[in-house]
C-alpha cells in the first residue's frame, strides 16, 4: 500500500515539474533572442540604421520592403522582427504561467506578467524612437528598458535551475547584487554615449566630453564591486562549483569588456564589430552577474531556513534532558 503511496505521489511530483521544465526552456531561449536582440540594436545605430525604415510598426508600409531591401534596411527591419518573436514568446509565457499557476511557484505568473509588460513598453518605446527622429533621451530608456527586460528573464530562468546551495555564501549574494546593479547603471551611461554621439562629438570638437567621461570613470565602480565578487569567490571555502563557475566568467568578461572598450575609445568607432562587441559583452556581463546573485541569494535562504529548522530542535533536545533531570 505505502509503495502505490509513493508511485501516485512521485507521478504527481513528475506532472507538476513538466510545465516548469518547459517554461525554463522558453525562458532560456528568449534570453539568448534579447541578447541577440540588443546586438542588432547596437548595430543599427553605429551602422546609422535607425531609420532606414522612416515608418512604424511596418517598414515603407510592408511587412517586408522587398524593393528598399539594403543592409541598413534590412538591420532595421529585422531588429523589429525579432522583437515582435520576442513579444509573442512573452505573451506566450504569461499564458502558460497564469494557466499552470497551480503547478508552479506563486510568483511565476507575476513574475512573467512584469516581463509582458516592459516588452509591450519597449515596444512602445521603439516606435518613438523612429517617429522622435533617434531622439537621445528616448534612444537611451529603449536599451535600458531591454537590458531590465532581459535582466528580468534570467531571473526567472535561474529562479526555476534545479539548485542545491552549500551554505557558505556569506556575504557574497549583496555583493553580487551591488556589483550587478552598478553594471546596469554603467550600460545606461554607456547607451547615453552611444545615443548622443559623445565619443564623436568630444573627438570632433570637443563637445559633450562630459558626458563620454563619465561613463569613462564611471568604469571604476562597477570594476571594483565585479573584482570583489570574483575574489570573494576565489577565497570563500567549499562555495558551489556553480557560483565559483559564474565568478570566474564574470571576471572574464569585465576583463574583455575593459580591453574592448579600451580599443573602441582608441580606433575613434570606427570598427563597427568592436562596438557592437562592446555592448554585446556588457549585456553578457550583466546577465551574469544577476544568475550569480539569484544563485547566491537562494543558497543564502536555503541556508537560513535550513537553520531555522535546526537551532530550535537542537536547543529543545538540549533543554530536554536539564528539565528531566529536575527533582
């Protein structure tokens, strides 16, 4: 009898994890299509592309503008194709959250219905910066509402990894967020740059060099609070092969993040790859950072709960015998 018990209780268990599994997969497949996503956007800005398409949401008023087809066009025009997939695995997430809600974790189809909206706003978004004419301030909220998008769904991705923490974090998961949150204050810097021409201006006349040299120094705190999570790591004992795994590649990145930044400022933007790179490696980083911290963070509260169970039961167990022993 306790056998069938266990079978219906495993089958249960199996049933539940299947829509889990399935919206990991989708979650994990539209991270690598935004970050795709944000490297076509990046190279229709340095290739000029932003317009090539004069019209919103459809370019010269067709799907496809097979007659205007060129490269800068076709930049374009895929940009927003791949956005509208995005838009429609999104909306498809929350229809798949909110239908299995009793099978998953309460916050899933909240979680997802936040990230349906910063696409519908990024969206909204991109539609201004082609009828604002690439204005500076609308250009820069468009790359920051993506980089928060997509922050957004490697959180859920990561929120969902099969995890078991060892307990030993410390306080590497604030870490982690700090050095994360800098990161994201750093890309917007670095889309304000992009989205005014700063690093052109500054060369050409020495205009907005204020502006370029704030994301320049700006590098500092966000080096300094990655470096600390990578030696963190490095000296925290028996840490998660996993979080040590990310640190590493953190610091990795930060370092080709720093020489690819540094070729870009010394070749004046004139390597189009090189800049793409540059924004594409940032994103990288900053995805990153934020599978380390929720990692770190849910090792963290494993660890609390785990010792939450375990103090008052040992206390009790100790208590136990004094109070026996009582004439």
């Amino acid at each position: 009898m306790s056998e069938i018990v266990l079978e219906q209780q495993n089958l249960t268990a199996v049933e539940q994890q299947k829509p889990k599994d399935r919206i990991r997969r989708l979650v994990w497949k539209m991270c690598v299509a935004t970050l795709i996503l944000m490297a076509i956007g990046s190279a229709t800005r340095v290739m000029n592309a932003g317009l090539a398409c004069p019209d919103w949401p459809l370019c010269y008023g067709e799907l496809v503008p097979t007659k205007q087809m060129n490269f800068q066009v076709f930049l374009e025009w895929f940009h927003r194709l791949d956005a509208a997939l995005i838009g429609v695995s999104a909306i498809a997430l929350v229809g798949i959250c909110w239908w299995c809600r009793r099978s998953l974790p309460h916050w899933l189809p909240w979680a997802s219905t936040f990230a349906l909206f910063l696409i519908v706003f990024q969206g909204i978004l991109g539609g201004l910066t082609v009828t604002q004419l690439l204005r500076f301030d609308i250009v820069t909220a468009h790359l920051g509402t993506a980089l928060l998008f997509f922050s957004t769904l490697m959180v859920i991705g990561t929120a969902l990894i099969p995890y078991q923490g060892t307990g030993t974090v410390g306080k590497l998961p604030w870490v982690g967020l700090t050095a994360t949150l800098l990161v994201y204050v750093q890309s917007l810097l670095g889309a304000l740059v992009g989205s005014r021409w700063a690093l052109h201006q500054c060369f050409a006349g020495y205009q907005l060099c204020d502006v370029m040299y704030t994301h320049i120094f700006g590098l500092i705190p966000p080096t300094a609070a990655t470096l600390a999570v990578v030696i963190l790591a490095w000296r925290t004992p028996a840490l998660h092969p996993a979080l040590r795994k990310l640190a590493n590649m953190a610091g990795g990145l930060l370092t080709l993040q720093i020489l690819i930044g540094f070729a870009t400022f010394r070749l004046h933007l004139q390597v189009e790859p090189l800049t793409v790179s540059h924004q594409a490696v940032g994103a990288a980083l900053l995805g990153t950072l934020v599978v380390f911290t929720v990692l770190s963070l849910r090792d963290w509260a494993m660890n609390r709960e785990l010792n939450a169970y375990i103090i008052p039961d040992t206390a009790t167990a100790i208590a136990k015998p004094v109070s026996e022993a009582k004439p």
